[in-house]
C-alpha cells in the first residue's frame, strides 16, 4: 500500500479536521516549550556569544558584531526582538519557543504534501513532543531558528521540483540564503537540491535545460541575496578566498584534538584551535583526515538515534522499511531521503554530534509517523478491533511514558550554580563597574559584570593580571581551578585570594567565589 499522493496531480489544502488537529497541537507544543521555559536554570556558553554579538548590533557596533566566530543570522533576530521584552536572554528564548512552536506548519505542509493528512497530523504531534526539538525550543541557541528557516526552505524546494513551479526556487533559495547566516551548514543545500532535482528531472524524462537549469539558477540568486555578502566578507576578514564559515576549523580541531588525531606540534600551541584552518589541516594531512571521517561514518547513525530518541527509533526504522518497498528515490521522498543522508553523514567531515545531527530530525518524523501508521493498520487487520484499540492504547502510553519525562526534563538543573553565583555577584554591582575573573563566562553574564577570562592566563601570570586588570572577584568551578591552577588552588589566600562563598551544584560540583585582595 503506498502511504503518499502523486503531488503532480492535486496540491493538499487542510481539511476543518485538519485546521482544529493542527491547532491543537500548537497549543500542546508551546504548552511543553513553555513548561520547559519555567523549568530553565542557565544559559549555555554559545548562548552568551550569540547575545554579545546581539548587543553589538543594536549599540551599532556592526564590526564587533561580524566578528563573532557565529555567523550573524540569529543575533540579528535578537537585537531585532530586544526592545519587546528588555532582557537579553529572554529575548533569545522566545525566538528559539516561538520558532519551535511555529515548525509544526510547515511540517505538517510537507509530510501532507508526501503522505496524507493523517500522518501529517502525527509527525506534528511528534515534533511537539521530541525531546531535543523542545529542549533546544527552550535555550538560547540558532537551533530552533535553524531548523524552522530550513525546513521552510524544503518545503518550498519540494513543491519547486514536483510541480514544476520555478519561482519557488528563488523563494526556496532566499531562505536557505538566510538560514546560512544562521548556520553555515545550510550551504548545503547548494549540494542536495540540485542532485535531487537533477534526478526527478531525468525519471520524468524532462529537458533539464528547458525545466531545470532556470529553477537552479533563481535557486543560486536567491541564495546569494543573503549569503553572497557575508561569504565575500569572511573570505576579505580571513584573507582566504570563499571562506563559507568561521566555527568549521574550530569544530574540526576540537574533533581531532578529542580523537587524538593531532600530531605534537599542534597540541604544543596554546592558540592551536582559535588559529586552526580546517582546509590547511585536510592539504597537509590528507590521509589522516580521510581516516577520522570514516571512523566517524558508523557513530554518526548512533548519534542521529540519540538526537530523534530512542523511542522514535523502532518506528523510524518500520516506516523506512514501509517507504523502501515503494522506491523512495523514484518519489519526492527522495529529497527527504538526500537530505537526511547529507546532515546524518555530511557532519563526519568536521565534527559528530547530537545538536548537528538534530537538523535531519524533523525531515525523518514523516517516516516514523508512517511506521505507526503502518503499525497501527496491521494489528487492525490482525485481531479484533476492541484488542487492536487494546493493544495500540499499551503501546501510546509506553512510548509517552519514555518519552515525556525525558521531554520535560529541567534544562540545564546542573548548572543552576553557575546562574546562582552570578546574581549573587550582580547584587553587589550596584554601580555596574564590578570585573570578574572567570573560566566560565557565563557568571560575569548573570552578574552583568566585565569579564576577565583566566583561559588566557598562564598559573604565574595570574595575580600580576588579577591585578592589573583590577578583577573585584575570582569566580571558577572547583574541579577546572585545581586543574588550571593547582599552586594556587593549594593555598589561594598567599596569592591574595579569599574564599568568600561556596555554591554546590545539584552533582556536587562546587562554585568557588574568591574576593580579589
């Protein structure tokens, strides 16, 4: 049985069931993103770089701003919502819910463009409750914004191929365009959208020069509306012509650093990361890299299970096997198919991890809403309908009760000293003059206080920086202090540090608080 329409014939518009499902299920995903939001305890580390080059923009300070190692897309966002709600953190939150919320649309319009209303409907439904969708939904973070932005942009590249309307291309490409100033990876669909409608064009045995090249060239200029700028900038800031990204030899080198992949010399630099070229490592070390990309081939599926969560998994896997029976490269699923393969694998080039795997995520929920679907229809047809009602009933609230604890889970409890030692320091910076030592900057963040990072301060330069810098406090987590700088976590008193306070995390890691004599 095939579970999706031929788009060439009919363009699926919402039913009044669909209209009430469909807000009904926005209701439940602000509902769970709002839930987390209260349940929020600290901001992540790239969620302060993300607002510093947000304040740069909205003071003016475009230069500051570009020069962040995150390209500008989402802090723009920021700075352009901040004067709604005049907290900076507040103001990246509700981005990242409001856009995590808003996904649900053009995912239903997708999966119902492929498959039908039905499993539009349940792909929805579990995109409102993924765990890692509503987690990232909650933090200020480009994920959320990413994901909504790109997943637009699909729908519409979607329509462009199978309906034959060209001028979707262009609106297509303006929003991968934007997306890249979001995430660089978005140049991506650079690579997936031409494959994939190259493909199409020769099953249907279209003339590609008639039908295909004018889409991939309003493709390429809408792209560039956005991207082009930006790209011509980085490659004048780097010296290095067509540089796409400042965060890929970042990424790379902590990747190799981790694997032990980096030779000697490298690891001897201090500033081996923040200098690190990824196209200088892979011309230089050929055969090593090649090497790291394969050994990461494998442990990119089990971190893409781990980013769609476990209990998604059995589904996935069922609805795959439902959707390879039908030749899914022979449908429009072949642009669900390439793009899930680009960003499940495409990552092993530079980096695998859960937060870049979570981008094939909501593009696969089609497939396991399928597989319960298929599911669903089989134990129909095998018992009566009272025991298939039974039996499907056992299976929700299994999955629910997998799968919604780890969804409303606290975000970042763990952390919640680090927030707490911040605005124990803002309570004493009336004057908005206090300076901070710190290895996590996120405290001097909560304090509203300057920062003094110790990361670029050697043990014996210390408390000649401390006071050159006229740092007011000392602030570090126990553990990283006796690692970094274990003379002076043995007696800090004799370098004219006293302990002031001490906040203990929920794993028994210790904030120390150190006022600078």
């Amino acid at each position: 049985m095939a579970f999706w329409k031929n788009p060439a014939v009919l363009e699926p518009t919402i039913s009044p069931r669909g209209k009430r499902w469909l807000v009904i299920l926005l209701v439940l995903a602000a509902s769970v993103r709002l839930c987390l939001l209260w349940r929020y305890y600290c901001i992540s580390s790239d969620g302060v770089v993300y607002l510093r080059a947000a304040k740069d923009f909205y003071t003016g300070d475009i230069a500051s701003a570009l020069a962040s190692v995150y390209p500008p897309g989402y802090p723009l966002l920021i700075a352009a919502v901040y004067p709604l709600f005049g907290n900076w953190e507040l103001a990246g939150q509700s981005l990242s819910l409001l856009f995590g919320v808003l996904l649900l649309l053009p995912l239903y319009r997708l999966f119902a463009e492929i498959f039908d209303e039905n499993v539009a409907l349940l792909a929805s439904f579990l995109a409102g409750i993924s765990p890692f969708l509503a987690l990232y939904s909650a933090h200020v973070r480009s994920e959320s914004t990413y994901i909504l932005i790109s997943t637009l942009a699909l729908y519409l590249f979607l329509t462009a191929i199978e309906r034959n309307r060209p001028k979707r291309f262009f609106g297509g490409g303006m929003l991968a365009g934007y997306a890249y100033l979001v995430r660089p990876e978005a140049i991506g669909f650079l690579v997936i959208i031409p494959a994939i409608a190259l493909l199409r064009a020769v099953r249907r045995r279209q003339n590609i020069l008639r039908n295909l090249v004018p889409g991939l060239g309003l493709l390429a200029l809408g792209f560039s509306l956005f991207a082009l700028p930006y790209i011509i900038y980085l490659s004048s800031e780097t010296g290095r012509f067509g540089a796409i990204s400042r965060k890929a030899g970042i990424t790379l080198a902590i990747n190799l650093k981790e694997s032990g992949a980096l030779e000697g010399e490298d690891l001897r630099r201090d500033d081996f990361i923040d200098s690190f070229v990824f196209t200088d490592y892979v011309r230089r070390h050929p055969f090593q890299y090649l090497e790291s990309v394969a050994t990461d081939l494998m442990p990119a599926v089990g971190v893409f299970f781990d980013a769609l969560y476990y209990s998604y998994v059995p589904f996935l896997l069922l609805g795959l096997c439902v959707a390879l029976r039908e030749k899914p490269w022979r449908k429009p699923q072949a642009l669900l198919l390439g793009f899930v393969l680009f960003y499940v694998f495409g990552f092993a080039l530079i980096y695998v991890k859960r937060r870049y795997s979570l981008q094939a995520v909501p593009a696969c929920l089609g497939w396991v809403a399928l597989g319960m679907v298929y599911a669903w229809n089989k134990l129909r047809a095998a018992c009566t309908e009272r025991k298939a009602v039974l039996v499907a009933a056992c299976v929700v609230v299994i999955f629910l009760a997998v799968t919604l604890p780890k969804t409303l889970k606290s975000v970042s409890r763990e952390k919640a000293y680090v927030r707490e030692t911040g605005w124990y320091l803002k309570e004493r910076n009336r004057a908005g003059a206090l300076k901070v030592a710190v290895l996590d900057e996120r405290v001097a963040f909560y304090a509203a206080a300057r920062a003094v990072m110790m990361t670029e301060i050697k043990q014996a330069d210390l408390p000649a920086q401390l006071r050159q810098q006229r740092a007011n406090y000392l602030a570090a987590e126990s553990r990283s202090f006796q690692e970094t700088y274990p003379q002076i976590a043995q007696a800090p008193e004799r370098y004219g540090l006293i302990l002031e306070k001490v906040f203990v995390g929920t794993r028994k890691d210790q904030m120390l608080l150190f006022k600078v004599l």
